[in-house]
C-alpha cells in the first residue's frame, strides 16, 4: 500500500523545526525502508518551505499509523516553548493510495 502524507507548517514552522532536524533525518534513514519519496513542499518563489510530502510503502495503514505516531514523538520532543501549534495554520492530510 502507498500512502501519500501532506504536512504543511504554522507560519515560522520551518525555522521552528530547525532544533530537531538532525533526529528528522535520523528517524528517515532508519526507516527509509518505508520511503518511496519525499521532500520539502516550497511557497511559489521557491523562497520559503511550507511543509513536506512523504510516499510511505506499507503493508496496512497500522503500520502508517505507527511510523506517523512516532515521528510525531521526534516533533513533541524537539518544542522547545511548549506550545502546540497543531491549531495555528498547520495541517497533516493522510492519502492512502490501493
């Protein structure tokens, strides 16, 4: 099964982001088993990072469910303010593909 996962950021996302990307990649490569593609979503002058795509390649959407899951630890870990932003201009979309 594939699945496509569409995260867009808060305004200032990227940059928040910034502190946990060295663990984002880690988590990537240990899971790049499961990668198809991704990368960054860009704004139209390809200045700013909006969010990011992944294609995930699993066998049942449990196993999406968990690899979201625990990315999502990575991001609860790296807030450095406390604050969710989960509400603030920010959105996960979850696509799955048969």
């Amino acid at each position: 099964m594939l699945t496509v996962v569409r995260c867009l950021y808060w305004p200032g996302g990227a940059e928040d982001r910034l502190p946990i990307r060295d663990e984002h990649i880690k988590y990537m490569i240990a899971n790049r088993q499961w990668l198809e593609q991704g990368g960054a979503l860009m704004s139209s002058d390809g200045i700013i990072v909006e969010g990011m795509f992944l294609i995930l390649r699993h066998e049942n959407r449990k196993d999406v469910e968990g690899f979201l899951a625990n990315a999502q630890i990575i991001i609860e870990q790296g807030e450095t303010d406390g604050a969710d932003r989960r509400d603030q201009n920010a959105s996960d979309e979850v696509a799955h593909l048969h």
